[in-house]
C-alpha cells in the first residue's frame, strides 16, 4: 500500500515512523515531510494547505491512504477534495471538522448529545476560562483566574482574529482520549496527558505542547471504555445524526473532576505531543487501523503494551512567542543511539547540518518499564541534544512518576 502522511511536524513524523512497522506498506510518502519523516521515506515539497497540490501529488504517486496530520486542512476540507477524486483518506470531512474548527460548534454538539463538559458563561468574570473560537494551533485558551488574567486573556483572544467563547474554571486532571472511527465504531487508543504551559509547574502561556506521557495513573481499560460510551460514541451518534458522520481521529480533551469527566475541547485529528507517547506503545497494525477507518471497516484492535513512554520537547528559546530558524542541532545521533526516539518537529537541513525551523523543534521520547524508567530515559537523551536558545520542561510526567497524580 502506498502511503501519504501530509504535514510536518512530531506528528506526522511520529505517524510515518509507525506505518513504516506494517507490512502491508509498499511505499511511504509525505507531504511536506522534515528530514526526520526523509529518514524514512520520500518528502516532497507541497504544502499541508495546498489542497490542489496534494491532489496532483497522490495522483502522480498513485497513493492508496492519505493520512492528514495537522488541523488546518482538515478544517480546510482537504480530506473532502481527495475523496471526491477517489483517494482514500483518513481523516474527516470538512463539516465533521468543524467539531475543532469552531468551539461554539462543539459545544452545540455536545449539548445536544448529553455530553457533560464545562458550562458556558454569559458574563466574563473570574474565575473563568475564555477560548478563541476557532483554530489557534493550541494557543487560544487562556485560563483567567484574576481580572487581571482575564482582561489580559480577553484581549489576546481578541488579537487571534475570532469569536470568543466563555467558561467556568474545572479543576481536576486532565487527560487526552484518542478514539479511531469509520463513523460508528470507535477503537480507543491509550490515554495520554499532555503539558500546555511553557513553564515548570504549569507556569507561562499555553503553547501547542510541551511533553507528553502514557499511560495515566488511574485511567485503565474499564475507564477508558466508560469514557468512550459517555462522551466518544454520543458524539458520534449526534454527528451522524446530523448528516456529518465523523471518520478519523476523534480526540477528547478531558478535565477528570470530583463530579466525574468533563470535556474541555475536541479535535479532529491525531494530538501533539500526545501522538509521540502514544504510538510507541501501541501493539498492532496502525496502518490496517487507519485503512478500516478510511473505508469504513474498522475492526482492528490496538492494544498498548505494558510500558510507558515519555515525550519531552524542545522548544526554541522566543517559543511560544516566536520560533527560530537556522541554529545548528547536535547530539540528535547521540540521543537515538542510546535508544530515545527523536521525531522532528521543526527542523531543516542546511548542507549536511540539521538547524531549528520553528518553535517546538524536535520531540524526545523514551519507553521503560514503568515512567519512572521511561522519564528517567528521557531526560538522559534530552542532555544529548543541544542547540543555542534551547528550552524544555523539567518535569514533563514528574507527580504521576512520584505518584501524587490526583487521579
């Protein structure tokens, strides 16, 4: 089968590292790709947005499964331009996208499914959570819990060129649920949960990511399958229902209250950093995973083995703010050689040197036996790397490690 992964980032090169496992692929293509995702098969320069150019692109390559990474086509309608063309796809169309596309959406489709989640505020004020309606690559949720904040938040949601939606404050623990589906059948992935702020100690802004671990404390398989009949498959019912039937990646993001799961937000495709905790551990053909879901024969089971696994990311040194392009990257060969995986998320090759193309540059994981194994290997392959500016996380899975995760 040959095989498109369209996108550039930990993602998609986390995506391509693991199809690259299943034997029914014959050849693996990306669009744009990075020299991580170049490793392992054939970039080509057309970019994730160029609907027209990855049409032209699968067309000439006789793709067989187009695998959208990011957000922004997807929303676009790309996986709608493929399908009509006859190009398999996984991903959902267009009017099922909107289920990340446009908060104010979701939450209409929640609502109406009986969904729980955060409710809404009709007047901002503290303590509160106010979103950018639409797509803001991770960085249009501000938690406000001070007017200060929130006139703060308000305004940057404001900068972000969109309607802003207002909700009450949850506490809890969050967690990420990834749920493959053809429409009506859901296979649950393993959770995972991911770190938003930039700083230690959930300090600073949001960003798209800043680490990633799994699998969660207190979160097993009768959790995971309660969560799927509560908040996934109602979801997807109501989608149905709608005329917009939903096949791909549903992602609920989760706050785990003392009143029980709430969902803070949707997404329609694969998470950031998540997706490099996750697809370590998973035992399974993920390509015969992503085919069922494009053809509608979702009948593939993706258990997650027994380890855990860690994800650190590197970030520029102006992230979330600004990115960095073309600073020199070293000890990335160091890091894989004493057994860490490395997915590029942005990066470049400058003659023979790899160098920074972004904010979040390159993603670091590690599979141990438990995550203090896992963490612990991590961190070690992290004090590999170095490039000028270079920013990280010091305690990406540290209370669930310690066990003073409140799960």
């Amino acid at each position: 089968m040959k095989v498109l992964v369209v996108g550039s980032g930990g993602r998609e090169h986390a995506l391509a590292w693991k199809l690259g496992q299943s034997s029914r692929l014959t050849e693996l293509h990306a669009a744009p790709g990075n020299p991580g995702i170049a490793r392992l098969g054939t970039c080509h320069p057309v970019r994730a947005e160029d609907a027209e150019g990855v049409l032209g692109l699968s067309r000439e390559l006789g793709i067989d499964l187009a695998v959208i990474g990011p957000e922004v086509p997807l929303v676009a309608g790309l996986a709608d331009t493929l399908r009509y063309a006859g190009v398999a796809v996984f991903g959902p169309t267009r009017a099922a996208a909107r289920i990340e596309g446009s908060k104010s959406f979701a939450k209409e489709v929640l609502e109406a499914a009986g969904v729980p989640t955060a409710g809404r505020i009709s007047v901002a004020r503290p303590p509160c959570v106010v979103k950018a309606d639409g797509l803001a690559a991770g960085k249009g949720v501000f938690v406000c819990r001070s007017q200060e904040e929130l006139d703060d938040g308000l305004r940057a949601a404001a900068r972000l060129g969109s309607d802003v939606v207002i909700e009450e404050l949850l506490e809890g623990e969050e967690v990420s649920l990834f749920a493959l589906t053809d429409g009506s059948t859901a296979v649950a992935l393993a959770p995972a949960q991911d770190f938003k702020r930039i700083g230690d100690g959930d300090t600073g802004p949001n960003t798209g990511g800043m680490g990633s671990y799994s699998p969660v404390p207190g979160v097993g398989e009768a959790e995971v399958e309660e969560l799927l009949e509560t908040v996934h498959r109602p979801v997807l019912a109501e989608l149905a229902e709608r005329g917009t039937p939903f096949a791909g990646l549903l992602y609920a993001g989760l706050m785990l209250t003392e009143d029980g799961p709430r969902v803070l937000e949707f997404n329609c495709r694969f998470g950031d950093p998540e997706t490099q905790s996750i697809l370590p551990r998973i035992e399974g053909d993920l390509l015969e995973a992503l085919w069922g879901s494009a053809t509608g024969h979702l009948d593939t089971e993706l258990s997650a083995g027994e380890q855990a696994a860690v994800t650190v990311v590197l970030a520029a040194g102006g992230y979330p703010e600004q990115g960095d392009v073309g600073t020199p990257i070293d000890g990335v060969g160091d890091a894989e050689a004493a057994g860490a995986l490395v997915f590029h998320a942005g990066t470049a090759i400058q003659g023979e040197q790899l160098v920074t193309h972004g904010g979040r540059v390159l993603g670091v994981t590690a599979v141990g036996d438990d995550l203090p194994a896992a963490r612990t290997s991590a961190y070690e392959a992290v004090d590999r790397i170095s490039f000028e500016g270079m920013r990280f996380r010091h305690d990406i899975g540290l209370a669930a490690a310690e066990g003073h995760a409140r799960i």
